[in-house]
C-alpha cells in the first residue's frame, strides 16, 4: 500500500475527523500511445486508469473515507471519438469500486468527446436543464458546492444554442488569435480567455449567492469545488474561470467558504487568498510516470481541511 505525503503539521493526526473525502483529478484516460502536452509535458493516457485503480483500492483499505470527488476531465480530448463512451464507462467503472458515493463535475476534455445531454447521464450529475452544478451535505457542519465551470462557454453545447454563440461571441471580443485556444499575446490574467475554458453563468451565480447565504445562516462550513481554479495564485493565468473574479467576489461576501478545490492546471498549486480562503488546484493524475500517482484525501476538521496527498500530489494542511 502507498504511504502518504507528510503534512506541513501534525495537530490533526491527534484527533478523529469529523469524516473523510477522497480526491483525484484529470485522469484524461484514452487508449491510446504516451503523448505530450502543447507545452511538451508528457502524458500517460493508458496509465493514468491504473493511477485511478490504486486509488480507489487505497481508499477502500482507509475503510473511513464517506464519499470521492473526481474534479473533471474524466478522458482525454484525443480519445478517438467513437471510443468516447467505452473509454469513459471504462472509467466510471473503476470509480464504481469505491465504496461509497462519487461526486463528478465537467471538465473541457469531457466535452471535447460527448455533449453535455450524454454527459451528464452517465456522470450521474445532478441537472436541470443541462446545467451541471450542485450541492450536497455530507454533515450538519459543512456544504460541498459544485461549480459548473462550462455554463458558460462555446464547448459542449450545440453550435446554435444561445450560450454557445454568446460565448463565441465573448471570445472573440476578448481573444484576438485565429486559434481561441492560444493565450498569445494576452497579459496576465487576461490569458484565461482561451477556448479550452469557460464560465459561471449569471443563473449559477445568483444560485451560488442563495446557496452561500444558506450556509451562513445555518452557520455552516463550505467547501467549493471546480474544474476550474479560482484565484490566480494557485494556478497559471491560462487554466483560470474566465469570470474566476465575479465568482470570488461573491464567495468573499461572506464567512462560510473555507476552501476552493480544483484540478484543470496539471501540475496543481496553492494559496490562500486576501480573505483567508485556500485555493487548492490539485495535481493530475494523467501526467503520472509508470509506477507513480497523483491522489489523496482530506480529512475533515471543524477548523482545517487535511489532504492527505500520495506521491505527485502534495499533502496541504488548511487551517481557518
């Protein structure tokens, strides 16, 4: 069995969690040979489904941990697209081994094989209207809340539905290359608005804002979760929610947000932001070398989130 990481403290490791979640992201499996990334990193796209077997056989010999979130990208964009379906009930094959519920949430390369009517059925996502985000309580003491980072955006809709042409339309409007994939040229931030990402939608928004006020009320600890990663500091300026401000500005109204989890940046991050909030981008497990692995699990506090991380994801102690 895998050891873990060591955590930057070791005040939790005294006391029992109030419950346990398991973690992994951007598995981006195909059936298809070793490749590289447009920046050259190296990719293992048969391998990354035995990164998800050990995984899961490792959450299962925890024996305590409540439920598992994978943060998108369940496939890879290259996957030959009448493979699409094999290659992603493959996957959801080895999530269904755990033993407990799985949490699933859009990422770009899910939409680069299916459109979101066949999405979101086999992903088992909470819907209304082909909208993917959600919320859920897995205690009294805390709200999960599950952002559909694509709402908003040209992938996975039809061509001639009302947010695929509004949101070409912002691209082009905000991204002055023939290639709306390319970042060229653009500074800073600027540079998240690039095809391969996406946005909050104003419906979502004032859902997320209803949702947040709920957990204040009720005085409960929450917990954001998206493809997407939310604050600049924890991910490069290209992988960023094109409205990532709008949604944190929201978020910063009031006290309940704890922590923001990610994947979509590769090589994961963190930070924590002006407003004590942890932003954490977690490392993929598609750019795992043979032999190595990128997932982990946190241990839930009234106080700090502890991701335990096994190998290429690092341990992150979050304390609030």
């Amino acid at each position: 069995m895998a050891l873990p990481n060591g955590l930057s403290t070791s005040h939790s490791t005294t006391r029992t969690p109030l419950f346990t979640f398991a973690v992994v992201a951007d598995v981006q499996y195909a059936d298809i040979p070793d490749g590289r990334s447009f920046l050259g990193v190296p990719r293992y796209y048969r391998h990354s489904i035995q990164v998800l077997q050990r995984a899961v056989t490792n959450w299962n010999h925890h024996k305590n941990i409540k439920f598992s979130i994978n943060f998108g990208d369940i496939v890879d964009g290259f996957c030959p697209k009448p493979d699409s379906i094999i290659a992603i009930q493959k996957v959801l094959n080895e999530f269904d081994k755990f033993d407990g519920p799985v949490y699933h949430m859009i990422g770009n390369h899910c939409l680069y094989n299916l459109p979101r009517t066949k999405l979101i059925p086999l992903l088992k996502i909470p819907s209304e209207n082909l909208h993917a985000y959600y919320e859920f309580s897995p205690c009294p003491e805390y709200r999960f809340i599950v952002l559909d980072a694509y709402d908003f955006s040209a992938l996975g809709w039809p061509e001639d539905h009302k947010v695929a042409l509004e949101a070409t339309q912002f691209l082009r409007e905000k991204n002055p290359n023939s290639d709306k994939n390319s970042p060229n040229g653009l500074i800073g931030v600027e540079r998240r608005f690039v095809l391969f990402n996406g946005a909050v939608g104003k419906e979502q928004l004032s859902w997320l804002e209803g949702t947040l006020q709920d957990c204040d009320q009720r005085n409960q600890n929450a917990v954001v979760c998206s493809h997407l990663p939310l604050d600049p500091g924890a991910a490069a300026p290209e992988a960023l929610l094109w409205n990532y401000d709008e949604v944190m500005k929201i978020i910063h109204k009031f006290k309940c947000v704890k922590a923001c989890f990610s994947g979509h940046d590769h090589k994961g991050g963190y930070s924590v932001d002006a407003h004590g909030i942890h932003h954490r981008c977690l490392e993929a497990a598609l750019e795992c070398p043979p032999g190595t692995d990128a997932y982990g699990y946190v241990d839930v506090y009234c106080d700090r989130l502890s991701l335990v991380g096994f190998n290429r994801m690092a341990s992150t102690e979050m304390i609030f």
